[in-house]
C-alpha cells in the first residue's frame, strides 16, 4: 500500500544489496525504519521480537529465510535444521509452518545445486501469492460491506470494529481484515472503524497509521470498549483476522478476539473472519483444546512499551515491582460464535462444510 505516494509491502527482496529487507514495525507507528535481515538469526529474531508480524507475513519472511539457508548449505541436515531453527520462533500462526512444509516439499526433490535458486523464487512466488489473496478477499468483503451500506441512510458511515492488526503490515500486502475496508473506500462507501488498541504490543497502533495513511475515518478504542459500542448499536460488523482457523471453522486470533465474538453475539452484529486459505490447519478439528497458544514474555504486560523522546525504544512499568504477568498471545473464538469466513473463493460458514465447499481439494475422504 502507499505511503506518501510511494508503494511498500512489508518486505521485499532488494537486489541490488542481495538482500530481503522489512519495515521494522517495532518502531511503528512513531518511525518508519527498513531494515536487511541477512542472517538466520536475524531471520529467527526478526519473527520471534515481532519486527515482521501477522500471520502471512511471517510465512512469507520464513520462506525468504528457507532461502537464505539453501543458499549458505543446500544438504538436506540444513534444510532440516532450517525448518526447526525457523519454526520454533512462534508457535501459533500456521502460516510459519505452512509456508516453511512448501519449502521442503519443494526442494527436496530437487539437486542440491538447483536448490537455492529454487527456494528464492518460491519465497517470491508465496509473497506474490499472498498479496493476490488479500485482494480476493477485500473484494468479497466488500460485497458484504456494501450490503450493510445499502441497508442505511444514504452518506451515513457503515461502523466496523477490528481487533489487533490484520492489515498490510500482517501481511505482504493489502491485509486480510482491511483489504474489504480499503476497497470499500476506494469504491465511495463512507466507513468509520472502531480500532481496539490490542494490549499488550498495541497493533491496533498500527492499524491507526495504516488506515490514517489512506484516509479512512477511525478512533482508535481501548480493548474494554468494543462491547459497550455494540450495545448502543454503534457498530454494524466486526471484523478481524485469524493466525490459524480449523477445518471446523474455530478461529484462533489475537488476544481478546474471542470477547469481541461474545458481545457481538449479544448484540446481534455480525462477527466475520478475513481467512486467506495458508492460515487453514486441516489437521485440527477443535481449535480451543487442540491449538497451541503462545505465551509471550510477561514483561509486554506488566510494562508499557513506546519510544522515547531520545528516539529509543523504552519501557514504563505499569504494576507494582514483583508482579506476576501473565501473556497469553491468543485466544479461540469458537466457530458458532462466526458469522462468516471470507476466504480468496468468497465467503463460506464457520464449518467443515463451508470450508470444504470452497476448498474440496482438502475435504477429508
Ligand atoms: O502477534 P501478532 O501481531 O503477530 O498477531 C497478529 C494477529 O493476531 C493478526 O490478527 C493475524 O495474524 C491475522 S494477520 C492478517
């Protein structure tokens, strides 16, 4: 997407300096930095420290790290060691993984000396991929967003309420859950979003200076507040992201996504999940007792994280010395709790069937 009239994806290969480089999103939204990953540890600590984040965004840098790693020693103990250095960074999102089996499964088969031109045009080709599947979405969200807008007196804004950041940013390019948000802006329908603040690492921060850079109208909300605005009937459909959905349809996100499915059960408003096909775990029925849940360093909760006025990146504690936290990443909101899955095919419901309707190729026998 653009900022200031020139277009970024979140990463990209830079030939000339034979490198990947990423925005580093700790530093957003305050300063835009790019910054070259160039060694597996960097690869490791760019996913584990959340400089790239979002479940696709972390497929596609983890593929461009399969890539460096075939580069360096293309044997098969390294291609091994690789997945596991890689997988292991954060336990959740599915599209790690995903992308990480592609990989292997791609290269495996090959001569090790074909094998590192081979990874790095896989890596190309799951970042292009992804970025085509995000446009699929938004363009059948839109559909859903212009029903919802038709329904209402002409010029009043149609009122969503996303959670975390499952923009552009999350993803290569486009997002998953804004990528409806931003075709429907584009196509005149006025819009305003509630954007929840997502403690403890604030990616609706993110999500702010994305929809801010291009113009769509939000308040940025405290993560209590989503099911006060739904009682007074102030938002007209959630919609978020998801880090792994099951092929029963449970979906697995940020922190907190499952009390916003609470309350717009409660209150009547649809409650949809922006699913673009590599965050499917077909190998898990029941997401709440089957999927891992990262736990992250307590330290996100009992400290405040932002930058400084010195321009670096400080901590403010926030309960008292000695306090436990606790950090759990994600939660599952089950899928009766879904309105819909709004997938790169179109829309389906939360179920094996509707999922399998749309992607018969992984329907069980
Ligand atoms: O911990 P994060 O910031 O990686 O979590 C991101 C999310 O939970 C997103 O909602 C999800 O990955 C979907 S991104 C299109």
């Amino acid at each position: 997407m653009k900022i200031d009239g020139t277009h970024y994806r979140s990463l990209w290969w830079n030939a000339e300096r034979d490198v990947l480089e990423i925005i580093d999103q700790r530093w957003l939204p305050h300063d835009f930095r790019v910054i070259p990953v160039a060694t597996m540890q960097d690869f490791a600590d760019a996913i584990y420290e959340m400089r790239v984040r979002g479940a696709p965004l972390i497929g596609a840098t983890a593929a461009y790290g399969m890539a460096l790693a075939m580069r360096e020693d293309p044997s098969d103990a390294n291609m091994d060691a690789a997945w596991t250095f890689l997988e292991k960074t954060r336990p959740t999102a599915i599209n790690l993984r995903w992308a990480l089996d592609r990989c292997r499964a791609a290269l495996r088969p090959l001569p090790q000396g074909e094998r590192a031109t081979a990874a790095h045009a896989l890596a190309a080709e799951i970042a292009d991929e992804d970025v085509e599947i995000n446009r699929r979405i938004g363009a059948h969200g839109l559909e859903i967003i212009r029903e919802i807008a038709a329904k209402k007196p002409a010029g009043e804004p149609v009122r969503l309420l996303t959670h975390c950041n499952a923009g552009w940013l999350a993803t290569v390019d486009w997002g998953t859950a804004t990528s409806p948000m931003y075709q429907a802006h584009e196509a005149g329908i006025p819009l305003h979003v509630w954007v929840d603040e997502t403690r403890p690492r604030n990616q609706g921060a993110l999500t702010a200076w994305e929809l801010g850079s291009h113009g769509v109208p939000h308040t940025y909300i405290t993560d209590n507040a989503g099911g006060h605005l739904m009682q007074h009937g102030l938002v007209d459909m959630v919609i978020t992201g998801t880090d792994r959905t099951t092929r029963q349809g449970d979906v697995c996100n940020k922190i907190g996504t499952y009390l916003k499915a609470l309350a717009a059960r409660d209150n009547g408003v649809p409650f949809y999940v922006a699913l673009p096909s590599p965050t499917i775990d077909w190998t898990v029925g029941d997401g709440v007792a089957e999927i891992p849940i990262e736990e992250r360093n307590a330290r996100e909760v009992t400290h405040i994280q932002g930058v400084t006025d010195e321009g670096g990146i400080g901590h403010v504690r926030v309960t008292p010395e000695g306090t436990e936290g606790g950090n759990p990443a994600f939660d599952v909101t089950p899928h009766r709790l879904v309105t819909g899955l709004i997938t790169e095919r179109g829309v389906c419901d939360a179920s094996e069937e509707g999922l399998s309707g749309l992607f018969p190729e992984h329907a069980q026998a």
